[in-house]
C-alpha cells in the first residue's frame, strides 16, 4: 500500500512517525527486518533479528522504534529530519510491507517586530518608514502589510537563512499616513501565522495659518482704529492749549 500519510511538528519536540503495520502478538520482532528509510536513499534506523544494524550519525541517540506497531520516534526533532519517510517491513511468512509518511518540521517565528521612524512631516501628513521584522522561522515564511485591513505593497523585502536552516524576514515600507490608521505586518509559514498589528499615528498638530479676516471686519476696525487716534490727537492738542 503507498499510501501518503502527513505528519507534522515542531522543531525541538517528538513525534511518532507511524508505520501502520502491527507485529502479532503470536509473532516475535526477532523474525523481522524493519528498515525506516528517508528519500529513498537514506537509512534512518534498521533491526534485523531484533538487534539495531544502522549507524545513521544525524539521528544518532534521537531515533527509538516501537517494536509491536513500528512507530518510529525521533526526539528532538530537527530541521533538517524534514522529508518523506518509509518504513519497510520484511518477513518470512509475508509479502513485505512498504508505508509512505511525510514529515513537515516547523519552527516558530518570532511575534513581528515593528518598528516605525518618521522622516518628513507636513500640515497634510507624515511620511513615515515602517519597518517589520521575524526570525527563527522554518520554513521560508510569506510576510504581508496591511493599512486597516486593506493588504500594501512593502518597498522592500528580504529574507535570509541561518546555519541552523532557520529563517529570518525583513520587510520595509515608505508610507504617508494622512489620517490614523492601524497597520498590521503578518509573517505566515507552513499554514501557520504570527502577526502584530499597532496604531500609525499622524504627527502632532500642525499649526493652522489663521483665516484671513472678512473684509468688513477690516474696514470696522480700521474705522475704529482711526476715530481712536483720531481722539488722542485731539485731547493731546487739548491738553497741550492748557
Ligand atoms: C504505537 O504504540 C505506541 C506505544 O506503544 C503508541 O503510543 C502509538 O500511538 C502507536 N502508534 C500507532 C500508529 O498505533
Ligand atoms: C549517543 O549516546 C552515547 C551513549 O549514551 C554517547 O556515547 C554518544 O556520544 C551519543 N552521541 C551523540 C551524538 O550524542
Ligand atoms: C519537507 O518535507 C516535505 C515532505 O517530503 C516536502 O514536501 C517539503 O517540501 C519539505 N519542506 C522543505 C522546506 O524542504
Ligand atoms: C525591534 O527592533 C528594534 C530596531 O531594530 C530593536 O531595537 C528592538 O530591540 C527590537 N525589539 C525586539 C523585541 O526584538
Ligand atoms: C480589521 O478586521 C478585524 C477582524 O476582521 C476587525 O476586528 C477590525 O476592527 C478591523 N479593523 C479595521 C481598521 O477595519
Ligand atoms: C514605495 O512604494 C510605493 C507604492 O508601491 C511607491 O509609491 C513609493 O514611491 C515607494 N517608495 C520608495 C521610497 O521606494
């Protein structure tokens, strides 16, 4: 049967890759070979005659397998224990047994660092750098903007790889902000997504040009202005006479 079956988990933890075979109780392990084997090529862990006879040095000391279902686990798992799996399985009284698993390995990334940087402000808005970044990550994450729900194009993105396989994201957005508006960076990997979402907030209140006065207005008060010193004239050559 080459049925595909699909497990998943995270880095560091243990899974049971299962082989869907079941040893009778009436039957001894002893009188079978079981050999989990990796794409194909690569032997994983193998018994025959109930003693280990694989040397496998990537899962040294991390490999166990049940010996009544053929489970194979492996603890801690690592990035790189991410493939497709076989588990065979040869008897002396049956056909032998050959089951397909897939192992998707994820690691979590880290909640989105957001960070904004203002470079030029006006009366009408703010021109801002927004900048969002994520690490730790396997697999090669997707990482999205959004301005208050509505999905923006970043300026600029970029992604690297660490030693250890694991994923780091960068992505950088110039953006106007006219009006405050909540913006949200999500960083989505293997189904999974962490995302962190903060206020973008336009800078201080500008100082409003005072609305030039009516024309009346200007005219009343010239008048008013003009019989004031209109009067002092008056009084000071009045007060001058005396
Ligand atoms: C195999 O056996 C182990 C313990 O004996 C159990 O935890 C596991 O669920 C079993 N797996 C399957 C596929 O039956
Ligand atoms: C595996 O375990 C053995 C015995 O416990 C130890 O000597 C060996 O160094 C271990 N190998 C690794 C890679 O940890
Ligand atoms: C992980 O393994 C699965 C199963 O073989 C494969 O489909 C997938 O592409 C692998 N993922 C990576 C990132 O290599
Ligand atoms: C977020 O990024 C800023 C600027 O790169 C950095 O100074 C800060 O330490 C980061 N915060 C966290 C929680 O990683
Ligand atoms: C965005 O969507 C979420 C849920 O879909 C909702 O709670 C929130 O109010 C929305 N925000 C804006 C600014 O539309
Ligand atoms: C950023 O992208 C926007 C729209 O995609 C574009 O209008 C703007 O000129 C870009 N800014 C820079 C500095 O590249």
């Amino acid at each position: 049967a080459l049925e595909k079956k699909v497990v998943k988990s995270k880095m560091g933890e243990k899974v049971g890759l299962p082989c869907y075979y079941e040893i009778p109780i009436t039957e001894s392990f002893h009188n079978y070979r079981v050999y989990w084997q990796k794409n194909t090529i690569e032997v994983v862990l193998a018994y025959a005659e109930g003693k280990k006879i694989s040397d496998n040095k990537q899962y040294d000391n991390r490999t166990e397998l049940d010996q009544r279902n053929l489970t194979l686990w492996i603890s801690p798992v690592e990035i790189m224990d991410n493939g497709s799996y076989q588990c065979v399985v040869q008897s002396l009284t049956e056909p032998v047994v050959v089951r397909l698993v897939n192992l998707f390995v994820t690691a979590d990334f880290s909640e989105p660092n957001v960070t904004t940087e203002v470079f030029a402000s006006s009366c009408e808005s703010t021109e801002m750098v927004v900048r969002c970044s994520s690490h730790g990550g396997f697999p090669e994450p997707k990482i999205s903007a959004a301005i208050n729900n509505e999905t923006v194009m970043w300026n600029d993105t970029s992604v690297s790889q660490s030693s250890l396989s694991l994923y780091s994201v960068t992505a950088v957005l110039w953006h106007s902000v006219t009006k405050d508006v909540s913006f949200t960076c999500s960083v989505e990997y293997s189904g999974l997504v962490k995302s962190t979402t903060l206020p973008l907030k336009k800078a201080g209140d500008c100082i409003v040009p005072p609305a030039p006065a009516p024309y009346h207005v200007i005219t009343a008060s010239s008048i008013i202005i003009i019989i004031f010193l209109l009067a002092v004239a008056l009084a000071a050559r009045y007060l001058s006479r005396h």
